[in-house]
C-alpha cells in the first residue's frame, strides 16, 4: 500500500466517524426534544404537580410488568401516561 492509498483511507475513515458523530448528536437532540415537550405534556396535564406526573409515569411501568411486558423506554411511558389520561378525562371539561 503506498501513501496515497493509506492517507486516502484515513481520509475516509476519518470522514466516516465524523458524519457518525453528526447523526448520533442530531438522533440524541430529536429524543431530547420529544422527552421534553411530553415531559411539559404531563406537567400541563397534572398542573405542574411533579410527583403526579412521576406516579402516572411509575403507573403505567407497574403495568406493562404486571402484563408481563419488557420495559420501554421513558419516553413510550410517558406518552402512555398522557394517553390513559386523555382516555380516562375524555369527557372532563379542558383544562385549557
């Protein structure tokens, strides 16, 4: 192999990483966002009472364990706990 090859190989390995490096900051972010516009979803909905949010979060982990379910992540909890929550509030006046 002679020079030219190797560094254009290190080129291309070095530009590999660093468009990996670029997708994995930019995938963390869209999570980040969506927990927390669901985070501040459950504190609309519990009118900013943290441990209500908490208890529905925790409720809805008790449950997929009770059915025998793998754990999923916090973000599928949390929009579960907002989904029971409209499903059992559906006829409710709005809060907002």
């Amino acid at each position: 192999m002679t020079n030219a090859q190797t560094l254009t190989l290190i080129l291309v390995l070095v530009a590999v990483s660093v468009a990996i490096g670029i997708a994995a900051f930019f995938r963390s972010r869209r999570k980040t966002s969506r927990r927390e516009a669901l985070r501040q979803r459950l504190r609309n909905i519990t009118l900013y009472d943290q441990a209500m949010a908490n208890r529905l979060i925790e409720f809805e982990r008790t449950e997929l364990r009770r059915k025998g379910r793998p754990d999923e992540a916090l973000e599928d909890l949390m929009q579960r706990a907002i989904d029971r929550w409209e499903r059992d509030n559906a006829s409710a006046a709005p809060l907002y």
